[in-house]
C-alpha cells in the first residue's frame, strides 16, 4: 500500500516557499491562512494515515528513490512509519499546530511576520523529515534542517546584538555535535555497509552483547554526542538558555516541544544500537542524570521566567536521557510527549505573561497577575502541576516510569532523579508565584492575551492534565520490551518530594516572602555560583574558545592564511598569469582577419598531422 | 539518339507555342480590359488588332536602345537577361499531356519530366527575384531602387504561403513530379465529379487554390499587388531607366511568369489535363465548342457591326468549324482533347487574372506586407495543417 | 556528358569564387556566389541529390542571398576601402592558404581509399522519399532541435533589426 | 550513350578548392558583408563535400547533414545581417578592420 508518505512534510514546504517567496506581497490574512493551512494539511493527512495504518503494528516503509548509490553504500530517499514515529508525529504535528495558531496571536504586530512563518513552516518540514527518516543519512538531513530553522528562529530579531550571539552560539555548539553525529554516521557505514535502520536492526540482533568498549560502543556515544548537542545535554547544554533570544513560540515549539527532543527521539530509534553496547547506555543514563540536576539547580536561582523554564527543560531533556540509559525507551518517549504538553505550556503561558507585560520577562518585575490574567495563571497552574509529578498529572506518570526504571537499574539514580523531581517542583512553583501572587512589582499595564494565545493554552493545559492517560509505554511494547511498572513505593516517594518541592515553594515565596531573602543570603556564595550558572560559560570561554582564537587568528590566519597561501599561491599565481597574459595579450589585436588567420594556421596544423599519422583511415 | 531528336522537337513546338501565346497574351489582355471597360481595345492593326502584338515587337525593336549614363553598366545589362531567361526556363517541366505514341516514338507531352519537378519552379521563382532587384539597384535611382526592394520584399513574403499552398495538394497526390502528381488526379467520384485537386477528398483544396491564386497575383507583380512597378507612386518602378528590347524582355517575363504560374496552378489544382467528365463524352466537347464558335462568328458575319466584318467574320468561323473536324477524328483526340483541356484551364485562369486587373485597385504597401504575413500565411499554415491531419486519418484516400 | 558538365561547373565554381574574393563590390560578390551556388546545385544533381540540389536553389539562392542582397541594397554599401591594419592577415594569409589546399588535395589523393567514380543516374539515393524518410526518423530529435533554433533565430533577427539605436 | 566516368576525389578537391577561396574571401576582405558571404561559402564548399561522401558511402545521411547545415546558414544569415544593420546603425561602417574594439 502506498500512502505518498511524502505529503506529510510536503505540505509545510509549500508553505514556507510561498510565504517565504510572496509573503511580503500577500496581505496577512493569506500567509496566516497558508502558514496554519499547511500544517493543519499535514496534521489531516498523519491523521489519515493512521487510520490507514492502524492499528500499526509493524512498521510501514515507502521508498522514492535512491540518493546515493555508489559502491556498497546504498541510500534511498525512504520514509517510514511505525509506533515510535507516530508518536512524535502526532506530537509534532499536533503540538505544532497549537503552537502555529498562537503565534499567530503572538506575532500579530511584527514586521517581520511572513518571515517568522515560513520559518516556522520550514521547521516543521525538516522536523517531519527527520521523524519520518528510515535511514540515518534522511534522519541527519531533517537533523540538520532544524538546526538551521532553530539558528534562523533563535536570531529572529536579527537586529539584536544578543539575538545574532545566541543564535550563533546555538548553531556553532550544535555543529559539535553533529560533528560527533556524523562521525558515528561514518563509523556506522564502516559497520554495517548501510545507514538503514532495518538492516543495521537486522545485522545487530545478530551480534553479541558488547561487553567492553568495542566499535558499537563507540557508534552509541558518537550519536549520542550529537544527541547532547540537539538535545541541550552537559556539556553541549550551554546554547538552550541563551536560545530564548528568539520568540517565546518558537522558544515553545522548537526549544521544549519538539526540536530538543530529536537527539532522544534519536537514540530511541537507534535502541537497537544502544541495547548491544550497555558502556553507551551507562555514560547516557549518568550524563542525563548529572544534565538533570545540574539544570534543575541552575534553575532555582534564575529570575527571566523564560530562563527559568529553559533550564527546566534541559534537566527535563536530562530525565528523558536518564529514561533511555536506563533502557525504559518507551518511558523517555512517553516523557517526550507529556513533556512536550506541559513545557509547551509553560512557554507559551509565559510568552503570554510576556506579552501581557509588553516585552517584561523578569520575575523581579511580576506579581500578582492573578487577576489580570486568570486564563494565563490557571493553564500554567496545570503546567506546573504536571511538571512537578502531582499525582493525576500527566508528568506524574511518565516520569514515575522513568524513575521506577531506574530503580530497578540502580537505586541511586532514582534518588537523585527523585531530589531533582523536588527541585523541579520548587523553582516552576517559584516562578508561578512570583509572577502571579504578592503584590504586583511591573510598572507596565498587565492585560489579559487573545483568544489565539488563549485557546491553545486551555487545550494543551487540558492536555497536561490529562495526558499521562495516554498509555505510550503500552503502545511502544511491539518495539520495546515494555519497561516494568512503577512500584508504588517509588510512585509515592517521587510524588511526596515534589509535593514538598511545592509547599517549600510556598512557604518562600508567598507566605513568607522575606524569608527568600534571607535563605538567598545565608547560601551566600554557593547560591551566586548557581545564579551565574556555575561559570560555565565562562570556563568555556577560557579552555574552548580562547585557545582556539588564538591559534586560529596568529598562526592559521596570519601566518598559514596572509603569509604562505595569499603572499605566495594567490598572489604568487596571480602575478605569475598576468606576466603570462601579458605576452599573450600581444594577440589580441582585435582584428578578426588576424584570428582568422591564427584559426586557419591551427587547423592546417591538426589537418597535417592527421594526414601524417594517417588519421584518415 | 532519338530522344536528344524528340526532346529537340518537343522543345521547338512548346517555344514557339509559348512565344506566340506570350505575344498574343497581351493582345487578349488590352481585350478584355477594353471590353471590361466597355471600349473595343486595339483593332486598327489587322483585322481587330490582331497585328497588333507584331507591331508592338516591331516598335520596341526599332525604339532607340539608350543606356543612361549613371547606371552600374554590367548589372544594368545583366537584369533583364536574367528576369527573361529564368522566366522562360520553367515551362520545360509543365506536362501539357498524357504519354503518348506517335509513329511508334513513345514520349510525354512534356519537355522534361524530373522527380522533384514542384520544387523546380519554385526554385527559379527563388532565384528569379534577382532580376527585378538587381534591375532597381542597379539604375541607381531612387525610385528604381524602391521598386526593387519592394519586389523583392514582396516576392519573398509571398513564396511562403504559396509554397505552403502548393504543398498541401502534393499530399494529397503525394508525388513530386508534376506528371505523377496530373496521374493522381485522374478518374471521377460518382462517375462524374472529377478528382482533381480543389475537389480531391479528404480535404479538398479550395481554400489552398484562392490563396496559391492571390500570391501568384503577388508573385507576378500583378494588380493588386503590382507595387513594384506602381506608375503612380515610382513612375515604372524597377524598370524605370529601361527602354525597348531591355524593356520588353520584362514586359515578356512579366507575361511567362504569369503564363507559367497559371500552368503550375492547373497541374496542381485543377488536374492538368483531366477533362471535366468521362472521357467518351469529354471527347466531343471541344467540336461543340469550337462548332458553336464557328457559328456564332457566321451569325455576326451575316449582321456585321462593321464595314469588313462580313469578310473577317466568315473567315474565323471557317477556321473554327476546320478546328470543330480536326477535334472530331478520334485517331487525334487522344492528342489534341487533353491539349484543349489544358488550354482552357489555363486560360480560365489567366482570364481570371486579367479580370482581376480589370476590377481591383492596387494596395498599399503595409497593407500588403500585412496582408500576407498575418492573413495569407497562416491561413496557409491551417489549410496545410488540416490536410496533413486528414490525410493521416484517412491513409487510403477514397 | 558528366565530364563535361562537371568541368564545365566546376569552372563557372571555381571563377565565380575567384570573383568574390577579388570583387570591390559586394553586389558583385554576393552575385559571383549565387553563380557558385547554382553551379553546386548542378553537381549535386550528378551526384544523384536531387532534392538538395533543389534546397540549394531555394535556400541558398533564394532566400539567404536575397537577404544578403537586400541588405546590401538597404546599406547601400559601396566599394571597400583599403586598410593597412591587420598586416599578419595580409602576409600570413597567402601562404598559409596554399599550403591548406595542397595538404588537403594531397591528403585526398593520396591518403582517401577507394573512392568511386561518379556515373550520373546510377544513384538516385537522394529523392525526396529517401531524405524525408529519413529526416522524420533517424533524424527526428535534431530536425526539431534545428527547427527550433531557427525559430529562435528568426526571433533574434526581429529583435536585433527593431532595436532603437540611441 | 555512355557515361564517361568522374573520379569522386574531383568533387572533393573541388569542395576544397573551393573552401579554400572561402577562406580567402575571408582574409583578404574588409567588408563585414562579403566577409559573411565568404563563410557562407565555405559552409557550401562543406555541403559539397558532404553529399560528396554520401555518393561514396551510397548513403542518403551525407544529405541530411547538408541539409541541417543549411538550415543553420540560413538561420545564421539572419540573425548575421541583422547584427550587422545594428553594427552598421552603430558605428556607421562596415569595414572590418575599424570594428576591433574587442581588445585590451
């Protein structure tokens, strides 16, 4: 059966070449209607594909045509859809489609509107791409796509010294990433003669477990460096935070919903690799841990709500991970997508805060808006809850799997996963009180968003209250051995410390607010340490990049570049020519007898020799 | 040995026929004007003028032969001869008639009959244009030269869609040899509609004979479309600085061209010598006519209108009535009846021609150009187009 | 009778060539290859091309050196004048010309195999049927193309004639 | 009557001849227009030898070819004279030698 799978992401790239073409001429009406159309095309036709598929048990692969074919490397341009996919699917498109539509509120008065939607609509092509992929060469060209629509995004405001940075950061620390992405791409080639998933699957089942470090260890951590540069993971986190120099929609869409979470979606494609090198899934499952608690502490000390809540999202990203090196893949998908409603949420309920202020995004400068913004307030209550893992709530569910999992794989782990749960609670509650209770600190007039901002955060709040109900792990049994079922004891833990993390919360910021203070001044240095990140970026600064300048602008560009390639090869080649033409140039007398003639010389010439060596015959 | 006889023969009969005809042409033509216009036309010169073409031969012989000082002498010279001779050249491919034996000498009635004879006149009508154009360069005046581009302008437009006119009949016939293409025109629908061309099935070309009819007027430099030489607006046009022999051998081009053209028109389109209806009763159609000519010519010879035509008159009517027997041996008909159709064809047309010139004024010159190039050629290119389609949906054409 | 007439063309060729590189006139010239051209329609027919001997005439004499002759008579171009530029042409040239058509001859003599001997009417290969056939067929692709390029090229000539000088 | 024989090799010795005064032509004079007439004769000379060879080979291809250059002279020739009016409508000459601005 063929279902032109191609469609799905076909219709977001007809969007963004019209818009991205005509746009400027289109009246706004049009490119709405063109950027929303097109996505709710692609979100009808998953939908009917589903309907075609279902109840999808196994995997349903439609290949156009090849697109490299040279000695053993064989790679078709092929799309395939099974559960796995699916899910992100329906995440991507739906999630998306909510998002499209409120940013269309959000966006209403920007110059550059058309701009920001044929980028957006461009995002969601290449995401879909890269969801769809049956091979990883499709998957890392979707890969790429969206690192590209997250640089343009994140420097939307291209005008901004702050914007371009970040942006730039986003995009170089990504390239890291990739860097390592590709290599694994290679080493897999070396491997397996194919990028295919199925047939890499079909070759691995066959190999036996890799108990030390061998060459399959090596694929895993190689994509799974790729995987912390997508999905904002230690060390590569450093761009997330800085990349909500970008609009808060897109910050929504592509740095909570669905981008960052490629590099999982990523590994739990590639599970069949990961399952075969336990070293790779140990170095995940501690990297996510450590992300998570790092992230979360971080984001205790943050006051931009939008900071507060990307950090929240790396160390959410960290859960996930943990999910996955804990082999629970379908938990880390399932975290995936509850995630994706109540992080969505949050960004966007902030975006809308934001938007309320008129630009204000530090909690400093909030309060109160309670009353100003009840729709706003409650949605993001839900949020909140969610992310905390309040029991009912649709983060209770997924990240009970996760951590229930990874105390069967080691008790430690689910203690610090579980503490970190706590800090969650606390800094999203932190930030929820502060901005909408006590007194409010802003000077601008608060209002209330429309309806189009309004109504997708009822309807993913709706969804975070109750999208643990969505039995993913069940759904994902056919590819993944289904991970084992939360122990109540773990349930109750986990939820208790979030409830704690909240009431902490509470106490701090609403009842007694003073008291802040002090706590903030008796942690004294540690907590200006975690209110400027740990330094990270700085240490960057001195071990990465400032080496790295010098050697590039002393020795590579002064020496290597002005010295040895312009003085002698450019230079050198290009006096050399001009001596050259200048002899030549003695024939150019612009007298066509004289070519001519030069013409009827050179043709004797060749006649001559023909006839000398007989060419004839 | 005897074809190099008989093809010497063949070529002296048709000269001298063609010659006669040429001078006499002019004689009907001032005729007919004459009595389109209601005037008797030349009658002085013999019995009704019919001396009169002699003497206007021996007028242009006897005209002083100037050659005016300015002109580029070689080319001046060399223009009429061309004109004149490339005129004269293409009736060698007309076939008058069927193939015939006499005394046992099985030939055509034709001087030569070459595969590709269509393209044949229509290669010297090609080069033909450098007569008139070398004519108008070479007097070295203005309206001379005006004359000359015109005509050659002219010339060249208008051998598009006659060219695309003569095509589509061929593939109708598809032959390219004239006699081939008079053959495929033989025999009757319904035992009484004739075959030829203009009503041959699938499609038949009666569009293609009025436009091949209009560019032949272009072609020929006739009314109306005698631009070239128009009196009013260039004095003579390209034969301005001519005078008497030089200036007659265009006059005779002029008048072979027509001739030819006419000759082409009815191999193509109207079946050459095919008689209108069978051939038993065809036969006896030519003594009838010439039998009822015969007549008339008695009747005004019994009520002349003139003093001398009660002497003329009879006289005609005699020589009628001795062609009416020479058409009725039938030993001869065989020869002669498909001669006679072919002359009455042709010299419908020609009539036609004459009567054109008689009725219409003359265009001007964007019209002209306008006229063929959006107009006739693609009505041209559609008639063609149409046929083709046709005879490819109908192969064995009924 | 081929000897003849293929000596006979092959002169008038040959005179009306000379005549167009030693004319002052393009008038002259232009006409000098029309004598050319007929007089290759006439070796064609020997060759048995009946149909490119007619093309020749319609092509060659009809249309393209009535263009050239119009345009000559539009520029009312006269007799050209002597420039001493272009020396290199000027000596060059000569020697270079008859060292070409000696090595060609040669090579033709000596260097071609088993040429035929030319028999007028012993092929008559090139009749329309044949060459039409055979354009229609083989020869489609580059019938189209060739069709094409002159469309093209009618178009060009408008647009370059039009063309406003300022 | 019988037809005394003429050796190919005199038709392309001709074609050469021929081709070779073309190129004379094309040396030697200084109007742009018989300078465009010279390379039209060498495209006969070519034709010439073309259908030459396809008497040889007994072949009708050598035709086809003659044929295609001439349509490409044809279409040469049209937009050649037209280049040439603008040339002339330009510069007011039509001597070869004065157009030489393509130079350094």
């Amino acid at each position: 059966m063929i279902l032109n799978l191609w469609l799905i992401p076909l219709f977001p790239l007809l969007g963004f070449v019209v818009n991205g073409l005509l746009g400027k001429r289109l009246p706004k009406g049009a490119v709405t209607g063109i950027a929303l159309g097109s996505v709710a095309a692609s979100l009808a036709y998953v939908a009917y594909v589903f309907s075609q598929l279902w109840p999808l048990t196994g995997a349903h692969t439609e290949h156009y045509f090849t697109w490299i074919n040279s000695g053993f490397l064989n790679v078709g341009f092929d799309l395939t859809v099974d559960r796995l996919s699916a899910v992100m699917l329906a995440i991507v498109t739906g999630v998306g489609f909510l998002i499209h539509i409120y940013a269309t509120g959000y966006m209403a008065d920007d110059a550059g509107y058309y701009r920001f939607f044929s980028y957006f609509n461009l995002f969601m092509f290449f995401m879909l791409v890269l969801v769809l992929a049956s091979n990883l060469l499709v998957l890392f060209v979707g890969w790429e796509g969206v690192g590209l629509c997250s640089y343009l995004l994140v420097g939307y405001y291209f005008t901004e010294d702050f914007a371009t940075n970040a942006a730039n950061k986003a995009f170089i620390v990504n390239r890291i990433g990739d860097f390592g992405f590709s290599l694994g791409m290679f080493l897999t080639v070396f491997l397996f003669r194919t990028l295919d998933f199925g047939k890499i699957a079909a070759t691995v089942s066959t190999m036996p477990l890799e108990a030390g470090i061998g060459v399959l260890t090596l694929i895993c951590l190689l994509l799974f460096v790729g995987a912390t540069g997508k999905s904002a993971q230690f060390p590569l986190y450093v761009w997330l935070p800085d990349a909500m120099a970008g609009p808060t929609p897109v910050s929504a869409l592509i740095h909570a919903a669905t981008m960052v979470t490629a590099g999982v979606y990523m590994v739990a494609r590639v599970s069949f690799l990961f399952s075969h090198a336990p070293r790779a899934m140990e170095v995940v499952a501690v990297i996510g841990l450590f992300t998570a608690v790092f992230a979360a502490t971080i984001g205790m000390a943050q006051n931009d709500i939008k900071k507060v809540f990307a950090y929240s999202t790396v160390s959410q990203l960290g859960y996930m991970f943990l999910g996955l090196g804990v082999g629970a893949y379908s938990a880390g998908i399932f975290h995936v997508m509850t995630h994706a409603f109540f992080k969505a949420l949050l960004f966007l309920g902030a975006g809308s805060v934001i938007h309320g202020l008129s630009g204000e995004q530090d909690l400093r400068h909030m309060g109160g808006l309670r009353k100003a913004m009840p729709i706003t307030c409650w949605t993001l209550f839900v949020a909140s809850l969610a992310i905390s893992g309040v029991p009912g709530f649709s983060g209770f569910f997924s990240k009970d799997e996760i951590l229930a999992a990874a105390y069967t794989h080691a008790p430690w782990m689910f203690w610090v996963g579980a503490i970190t749960a706590g800090i969650t609670a606390f800094y999203v509650f932190r930030a929820w009180f502060l901005a909408f209770f006590g007194t409010y600190r802003g000077h601008h007039h608060a209002h209330e968003s429309p309806l189009a901002m309004t109504a997708p955060l009822m309807i993913l709040a709706f969804l975070s209250a109750i999208g643990g109900f969505i039995n993913v792990p069940q759904w994902l049994t056919p590819l993944y051995s289904s991970a084992e079922h939360g122990n109540i004891s773990v349930m109750v833990i986990s939820a208790t410390i979030g409830l704690i993390g909240i009431a902490i919360a509470l106490f701090l910021y609403v009842i007694r607010p003073a008291l802040a203070e002090t706590a903030k001044n008796a942690a004294g240095p540690l907590y200006t340490l975690v209110e400027n990140k740990y330094y990270v970026d700085e240490i960057y600064q001195g071990v990465v990049v400032a080496p790295l300048e010098g050697i590039s602008r002393f020795l590579l560009w002064r020496g290597v570049d002005e010295g040895l390639l312009d003085s002698l090869l450019v230079n050198g080649i290009g006096r050399f020519i001009r001596k050259l033409g200048g002899l030549l140039r003695q024939l150019q007398s612009g007298s066509i007898r004289n070519y001519a003639t030069w013409v009827l010389a050179g043709s004797l010439l060749v006649i001559f020799f023909i006839g000398l060596f007989g060419g004839v015959r | 040995m005897t074809f190099v006889i008989v093809s010497l023969i063949k070529i002296a009969l048709v000269f001298a026929v063609f010659m006669t005809t040429l001078a006499y042409l002019q004689w009907v033509e001032r005729k007919v004007l004459a009595h389109i216009q209601s005037r008797t036309g030349p009658l002085r010169v013999g019995p009704h003028g019919l001396m009169q073409p002699l003497a206007d031969v021996l007028k242009l012989l006897t005209k002083e032969d100037l050659l005016p000082p300015y002109v580029n002498r070689f080319f001046y010279l060399l223009a009429p001869f061309i004109a004149v001779s490339l005129a004269l050249i293409t009736i060698a491919v007309i076939p008058f008639g069927p193939h015939i034996n006499v005394f046992g000498i099985s030939t055509d009635m034709q001087i030569s009959d070459i595969n590709v004879g269509v393209l044949f006149p229509l290669a010297i009508a090609a080069v033909s244009v450098y007569g008139i154009a070398l004519a108008g360069w070479s007097s070295n005046n203005k309206y001379s030269l005006l004359g000359g581009l015109r005509s050659s302008a002219q010339m060249i437009s208008y051998e598009l869609p006659l060219t695309l006119a003569i095509v589509a009949p061929l593939l109708l016939v598809n032959h390219l040899s004239f006699r081939a293409i008079a053959d495929g025109q033989a025999g009757y629908y319904l035992g009484f509609i004739p075959r030829w061309a203009i009503f041959q099935m699938p499609f038949p070309q009666i569009f293609g004979f009025l436009i091949f009819l209009i560019s032949a007027f272009a072609e020929t430099n006739r009314i109306p479309f005698d631009l070239p030489e128009a009196e009013n607006e260039l004095v003579a046009g390209f034969h301005t600085e001519y005078s008497s022999m030089k200036f007659a051998s265009f006059f005779m081009a002029e008048y072979a061209n027509i001739v030819n053209i006419t000759c082409v028109g009815t191999v193509l389109f109207l079946g050459a010598w095919q008689p209108l209806f069978p051939a038993p009763y065809s036969n006896w159609v030519p003594p009838l006519v010439f039998l009822a000519a015969g007549i008339l010519c008695f009747f005004h010879g019994l009520n002349p209108a003139r003093k001398n035509d009660q002497i003329t008159f009879p006289i005609f009517g005699v020589a009628f009535l001795a062609l009416a027997a020479l058409f009725a041996i039938p030993p001869l008909q065989f020869i002669l009846a498909p001669l006679f159709w072919f002359a009455a064809k042709v010299g419908l047309l020609i009539l036609v021609f004459i009567w054109i010139r008689g009725t219409l004024p003359r265009f001007r010159y964007d019209q002209l150009m306008h006229f063929a190039w959006t107009f006739l050629f693609p009505c041209a290119l559609v008639n063609l187009l149409l046929t083709a389609l046709l005879v490819a949906l109908f192969p064995g054409n009924p | 009778m081929d000897t003849v007439l293929f000596v006979i063309c092959a002169i008038v060729a040959i005179v009306c060539a000379f005549n167009l590189v030693l004319q002052k006139h393009p008038i002259s010239s232009a006409l000098s290859l029309i004598g050319v051209m007929s007089s290759l329609a006439v070796l064609y027919l020997l060759l048995g091309a009946e149909f490119m001997a007619m093309a020749q005439m319609i092509v060659y004499g009809g249309a393209v050196m009535v263009l050239f002759i119009f345009v000559i008579m539009l520029l009312n171009a006269g007799t050209e004048k002597n420039s001493n530029k272009s020396w290199f042409a000027q000596i060059a040239g000569l020697p270079l010309l008859l060292a070409f058509v000696a090595v060609v001859a040669f090579l033709i003599r000596s260097a071609v195999p088993g040429l035929k001997n030319v028999s007028f009417g012993s092929w008559w290969g090139g009749t329309a049927q044949n060459v039409g056939r055979l354009l229609f067929t083989t020869y489609l692709l580059p019938f189209e193309i060739i069709s094409i390029l002159i469309l093209i090229a009618i178009l060009g000539a408008v647009v370059l004639a039009q063309k406003e000088i300022d | 009557m019988p037809h005394p024989h003429v050796p190919l090799s005199w038709y392309l010795i001709l074609s050469a001849i021929l081709f070779t005064l073309g190129a004379a032509g094309f040396l030697y004079r200084k109007s742009v227009i018989t300078v465009f007439m010279s390379i039209e004769l060498m495209l006969n000379a070519v034709n010439l030898s073309f259908i030459a060879f396809s008497y040889q080979l007994q072949k009708v291809d050598g035709h086809i070819y003659s044929f295609f250059v001439m349509v490409v002279a044809a279409a040469e020739a049209a937009v050649g004279l037209a280049i040439i009016l603008t040339i002339f409508k330009n510069r007011g000459t039509l001597q070869i030698d004065e157009i030489d601005s393509l130079k350094l």
